[in-house]
C-alpha cells in the first residue's frame, strides 16, 4: 500500500491501460512533452478537491509516473472495465475514509474546473447512485460512434436522471454528449462492481449500461463544455495544438 495522507473526503482515481485498440500506448502519448496519463493527474491535483491516484494496469504506466512523483496502485491486467479497475486501486484505501470516489478517465488530459465539484454535488442527493456529466451535443457529433451520447430529462437546474447511453441514435432529442467522469460513494462502487457485466454492456462497450441495467441511478449534470476524449491520432493533434496555443476549452 502507498503512503497517503488524507487532504480531503475525496479521492480522484485514473484508470490507465497500455491496451486501447484505437490509439496504442495512448497513456504515454506525449502532450506538451508530459505524458497524457499524467497531465490527467497533474491537472486533477493542481485543482486541490481530493487525493488523485492512478490505477495503473502496467509497470511502464507507473514507472513513468514515478518520474512525475504522481501516486499509482498497480492493477490487474485483465480488468474489462476502468471502473473495475478503480475499486481493485480503492481497496488499498477503503480505510482512509472517503467518502466520494471518482473516476476520471485517462484520456482527458484538460477539463474546466467545476467539472469534478459540480458532478461530487449531485451526490448530495441521496436517492444518487452515480453522479456524472454531460454537454450540448453538437450537429458534427451525431453520427460520431466514438461520442457516448446520454439520453436524459433535464431540470432547470441543468441536472437529471439518466434513461439510457448509447453510442448510435435516431433522434437528438433529450439527447447529450457524455463526460467520461463518474463519482460513487464506497457503497455504490462496491454494489457496481459485484453485478455481472450485462449482455448491452457487451454489445455497446458502455460499462454504464451495467448500472442502469441492474435498477442504480445514475444522475447527470450538464455543463458548458465537453474536455476533449484523445481517442484517435486525429485527437491527439487536436489536443497537442490546444496545449500549444495555450487554447483550453
């Protein structure tokens, strides 16, 4: 177990793997001549909200973050999911008492600075199993199997519950981009992790279909910009372009 000081009731995991079939060793992939993987971390601790540690599926992932002095727990190699990922990573820490656990992706290397306080407070909502994010989706969006889109009714407070996520739609009605953030409590993560992948889960790759699937809430709040995922090498351009020029959406 890494040594950890407890700075707040949150802590921030990244999940990170060697394996993406779109872009390989996507993690590593310079950015500004900083590894993707940990300009994720940097980012998330320079905002002060949690601890911020990395479930790595690879040596290489942690050995490079060593050099950054960034916190990582090795993880099982042979995770189908980032979020059965961060729980192997959160047992090393289930003792320290947090109270709010949050996955944030790997692969968005620049992110506003609510995105992470504004998804945390929808769990101030006790009938919330997990809080995540979403933004407008755009026209160029729609066809684009690459973007989750989530299908929700929203309130006037720009947040509500989620009815279903898919990576095709017929309609852009009630329909928005999805955010790759989720916050569980302890009690949400574990109840998650123990249900059995679901066959839609499967068929769209979306391991948020497992929550729905099986009766948990997952409540969204939308905010004014998508970070954007690095997903492809057309991706990564865009986001080595944007660190360059200084231009941060």
């Amino acid at each position: 177990m890494i040594d950890i000081k407890k700075k707040s009731n949150t802590i921030i995991l990244i999940p990170a793997r060697l394996e993406s079939e779109r872009l390989k060793n996507k993690p590593l992939k310079l950015i500004n001549g900083v590894p993707m993987i940990a300009q994720v971390a940097l980012r998330a601790t320079k905002l002060g909200i949690g601890d911020v540690v990395v479930a790595s599926g690879n040596q290489l992932i942690t050995d490079t973050l060593n050099k950054y002095k960034i916190k990582s727990v090795m993880t099982s190699s042979k995770h189908k999911s980032g979020t059965d990922r961060i729980y192997e990573a959160f047992n090393h820490f289930k003792k320290v008492g947090y109270n709010y656990i949050v996955n944030l992706q790997g692969d968005l290397p620049f992110f506003r600075d609510c995105l992470i306080p504004e998804t945390i407070k929808l769990l101030k909502d006790h009938s919330v199993d997990i809080g995540s994010a979403v933004c407008e989706l755009k026209k160029e969006e729609f066809g684009d199997s690459n973007i989750v889109k989530a299908i929700a009714t929203l309130d006037k407070d720009y947040s509500g519950f989620s009815k279903d996520f898919k990576r095709k739609v017929k309609s852009i009605k009630n329909c928005f981009h999805h955010i790759g953030i989720y916050v569980f409590r302890p009690s949400s993560l574990k109840k998650f992790v123990k249900l059995k992948r679901t066959s839609i889960e499967k068929k769209r790759n979306l391991e948020q279909m497992r929550a729905l699937e099986n009766g948990m809430t997952i409540k969204l709040v939308k905010v004014q910009q998508s970070p954007i995922s690095v997903d492809t090498e057309n991706d990564l351009k865009k986001v080595r372009y944007f660190f360059k020029k200084k231009i941060y959406n």
